[in-house]
C-alpha cells in the first residue's frame, strides 16, 4: 500500500472506496466522497482496509 492507492473498507454496513491521503505504521488516512460531503478525511487502520 501507498499514497494514492484505492482501497475499500467497510462503512455503516457497506462497502465503500477511498483514495489514501496519508500514510503511517498501523493507519491510513482516506479521502472519501460521501454522497453530501466530498473529500471527507478520515482515519481507519490497515488492518481493516483491503485493496480493489
């Protein structure tokens, strides 16, 4: 995994992708498009993220 990378993770009981935005040891932060929120940041562990 690095920046830029798409991946999906689980989200209020569905699938959802993000773009990592930042990248450290154990989490990864992710650019997401919610349906009213464009680009939201947020943070989730790389143990629960899996790649496309």
């Amino acid at each position: 995994m690095k920046v830029g990378d798409k991946v999906r993770f689980n989200f209020a009981k569905k699938e959802m992708e993000g773009v990592i935005w930042k990248l450290f040891e154990k989490t990864a932060y992710l650019k997401v498009d919610f349906p009213k929120h464009k680009g939201k940041i947020i943070k989730r562990k790389i143990s629960e993220l899996k790649a496309p």
